[in-house]
C-alpha cells in the first residue's frame, strides 16, 4: 500500500484513473493488512488483554492518522500544497509497515508462532 498511494493518488489528482479505478487499487493493496491484521494482534497479546491490547493499538493509530487526515487535507489545499497529501498517507502506511516489524519481533509473538 505505501508503495501504491503516491502513484495511484497522483493519478486520481491528473484525471488519469477514474475514481473507481483508484479505490480498487488501494482496496487491493489494502486488504492482506487487513485480513491478517486482527490474527497478528491477536498473537501479540494473552487472552485476558487480548482484545484490549490490539483496540487500543489500532484506534490510536487511527486517531493519529485517519483523524488528523481531514484537517490536513483542508490546510494544504488553502495553502496549494495538496499534492503532498499522498505523501503523509504513504507515511502513514511505512509507519504500520514499521510497526508490523517491531511487533513481528516480540518474544511473546513469536513464542505463538511457534506454538501454534
């Protein structure tokens, strides 16, 4: 997915791709995160924070991003800066990749790899 944002924005932007063309894309791109993400948070935590652990996570970096994406948008586009909109959700996807990453590298989350 943060390899496709800036591309696929870039060209929704230009009137290159239709808007539908641009949502199957990301869509594409967006969904393996998705259907392994509540398995990998679920790895990550015991049962008894389970779904804690993993809500917690995932509204903070909702709020941090998918929150502040509207006030950004609207502030760059007064100022004629919005072409570097795909920029930031871009960043926000590597810092998921990153997380991933981290997460991946946990003693608990690979004790359950190896368990299971």
């Amino acid at each position: 997915q943060a390899v496709a944002t800036v591309p696929v924005l870039w060209m929704l932007q230009s009137r290159v791709l239709p808007f539908g063309g641009a949502a199957v894309v990301l869509g594409v791109a967006l969904a393996p995160g998705l259907a392994v993400g509540n398995v990998m948070g679920g790895l990550l935590f015991p049962t008894s924070l389970r779904a804690m652990g993993s809500g917690v996570g995932m509204a903070i970096g909702i709020a941090a991003f998918g929150g502040t994406l509207p006030m950004l948008a609207e502030e760059l586009r007064s100022h004629g800066g919005y072409w570097l909109l795909p920029y930031y959700v871009a960043a926000a996807a590597l810092c998921g990749l990153a997380a991933v990453q981290m997460a991946t590298r946990s003693p608990g989350f690979m004790a359950a790899v190896h368990r299971g």
